[in-house]
C-alpha cells in the first residue's frame, strides 16, 4: 500500500508551504493531487511532497513566477526521465556479451573525444 498525504500532512512535511501556496501550486499544475473536490478531499503522494519541497525551495532562492517554475519543473522532469532512460540502457548494456560492451565503450570514448564532430 503506498502512503497517501492530506493536504494538512503535507504542508505539515513541508517547510515553508502553507496551504494558500499549495493551492497556487495545484492552480499552476505544478503538482497534481490524487482526488480534488467536488469529489474526496485532495491527496498528495509521496513525489508530491518532494516536487513541492522542490518547488517551495525554488521559489524562496529564485523568486520564481508561476510560469517559470513549471518551466522549470518541466525540465526537472524531463531530466529524471532521460536519466531513467540512461539506467535502462546501461542495464541493457551490462548483459551485452564482452565484446559487444567493448565495442560501445569505444564508439563513447569516440564521440566524448574533444576531435569527435
């Protein structure tokens, strides 16, 4: 069973969020809850809490606007999906035979090379 947060555990998890900026984080999508009204009352999962402790410590740093802070947090999740996508392939490619391995670590070495172009 996953742990589910009220919107009363997560702002007490957060520090910094009360429950005006969570609203404007849900208003900007920068998090999206479980349920909203007028069903059951709003739940937050655990990425939840930590997109917005994210999000709060981004705006208190940078003084984000709403727009820029889900430009930002939409490269934050594109760059946690390219680096899944990179464990899988490595994944991948540790079951590879020797040779195969070897081959790939060459043409990386290659393209790393300052002279690659």
């Amino acid at each position: 069973m996953s742990v589910i947060y009220t919107e009363e555990e997560i702002i007490a998890a957060v520090p910094g969020l009360d429950r005006t900026l969570l609203l404007r984080f849900v208003e900007a999508r920068i998090i999206i809850p479980v349920a909203r009204p007028p069903g059951p009352p709003a739940c937050f999962l655990p990425v939840d809490v930590a997109r917005v402790r994210l999000a709060c410590e981004l705006c208190e740093s940078f003084d984000f606007e709403d727009d820029a802070l889900g430009v930002v947090m939409g490269l934050v999740d594109r760059l946690h999906a390219t680096r899944a996508d990179l464990h899988a392939v490595l994944e991948a490619v540790g079951e590879l035979p020797d040779a195969h391995r070897e081959v790939i670590a060459q043409k990386v070495r290659q393209k790393r090379s300052p002279d690659a172009g």
